[in-house]
C-alpha cells in the first residue's frame, strides 16, 4: 500500500508495525454526535446483534446513513488520500460495544475473510464461506495488503476494557497457520486509544482482546477501506466509492 502522502512517524510506524493510533482524531463533540446517531437509531433486523456482552451493527452505514456524514470529516479525508494516493472505496462497516463487565473476548487472528457479493470461481480466492448476511471469501494476500482498518473509539479504551492486542510486525508474515500463532504472541502490545481516537490497522496483523473487567463500555466504529477493485466477477458486498 502506497502511505507517501500520510507523512511522519505514524506513517512509518503504520508500514513497519502493522499499526498506528491517533489520538485525538475526532473532537469531543463529534464523538457526542455519532454516539447520538447510533444510539438514536430504532434499528432492528438481522444486521443488529445485542447481547450482554456484545452489541454489533453490520452494513453500519447501510442502517445509519447520518453517521457518513459526520464521519467523513476534512481529517478523515486527508487520512484517506494518504493511505490510497488514486482513491479508494468504504468495504466494511461494524459498530462494536463491549458492554462494561462484557465475557467477550476475541482469540488471536488476522482479518483474512473479505465481503463480496457473490461466489465465483477465481484463482488464489478460496476458502468461501456463505451465510444469511451474504458470502465471504479469502483473497489473495495481495487483496489484504490492500485494505485499511480504521478504528474510531467512542470511549477511552484500555487493557480493561478491551483494548486490542496486537503483535507489531506481523503482518509481514503473510497469512500465519493457527499452529503458529503462539510463536508470536509474547511480542503483543496492548493498543490503549483515548474517545476520539483512531486506531489504524492492517487486516493481516495479528490481533485480539480480552474480556472486561472494567465498569466502562468500549463502543468503536470499525471501518475498512480498499483501493483494489475484485477481478471481474467479483464486488465487494459493501462497496461504497468515495
Ligand atoms: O473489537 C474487538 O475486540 C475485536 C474485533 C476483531 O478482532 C475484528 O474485527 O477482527
């Protein structure tokens, strides 16, 4: 991926590492709205999951189309045009509580299913999986090297309220076999991220969280982005060109 124009420390680091968090990205106001939006919408349907320890919004801005605009801030723009210099498209978006207290906790993995519209018999593209909300596949790896997550945290985040662990680096490695895992997770760091904050990720670095054990809820809008247009056949389920 092309990071010229997203200059300075956190370019280098985002390319080194795998990662990168910056703090401060949206304002306390803008945190407030977006909050508000989500918290305001009476959405329902199979996109919605709530639990006690979870609750998540597949197709976020499919369900709440007001949260585009207040997140695409002159920030966000400038953020994107740094990333992908020839442009790119919005290809996933989740809306992630942790619930105070929440059991929920994610083992290690990396990011390598990507949404697509449909299955087509393609080389490097397999396993598949379909379920109710559409089909899923693994690309190739130089789809994924593609891709940028970026995470924006609604509420201060850290090691107790289900910060992400990452292993820096790892994303170098390709796709890491599950046996393997364990060879690189004594070198994780825990990415603490205030409200307001953006974390930056690539899908193949290693990543998971623990349960909570605080009394704070950790709300994040976790959305990833791509430049690579799918070969023919192929569109990313959620595809939105910006
Ligand atoms: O938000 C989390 O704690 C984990 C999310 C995650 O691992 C993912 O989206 O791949």
């Amino acid at each position: 991926m092309e990071t010229a124009v997203l200059s300075g420390p956190v370019a280098a680091q985002f390319a080194a590492e795998g990662f990168a968090v910056l703090p401060d990205f949206y304002a306390p106001a803008d945190v407030s709205a977006l909050l508000h939006a989500v918290e305001s919408s009476a959405g329902s349907g199979p996109n919605f999951r709530r639990s006690q320890e979870v609750f998540a919004i597949r197709e976020l801005l499919k369900e709440i189309p007001s949260l585009w605009p207040l997140l695409e801030t002159p920030a966000l723009r400038e953020l994107l045009a740094g990333l992908f210099p020839a442009g790119c498209q919005l290809v996933k978006a989740i809306y992630f509580d942790k619930p105070a207290g929440s059991n929920w906790l994610v083992a290690w993995h990396q990011d390598l299913m990507i949404n697509v519209d449909q299955r087509a018999d393609l080389p490097g593209f397999g396993p598949w999986t379909s379920k109710a909300e559409g089909v899923s596949v693994q690309p190739p790896v130089a789809v994924l090297e593609n891709v940028a997550t970026l995470r924006i945290h609604l509420d201060d985040c850290d090691a107790t309220n289900g910060a992400l662990k990452v292993v820096p680096g790892s994303h170098r490695h390709g796709v890491v076999p599950a046996a393997a895992i364990a060879g690189f997770t004594p070198d994780a760091t825990v990415c603490a991220v205030p409200a307001g904050g953006m974390m930056l990720m690539k899908p193949l670095l290693l990543h998971a969280s623990n349960r909570s054990t605080s009394n704070r809820p950790r709300r994040v809008m976790h959305l990833e982005f791509a430049s690579a247009e799918l070969p023919d056949g192929l569109a990313w389920r959620e595809g939105r060109l910006l």
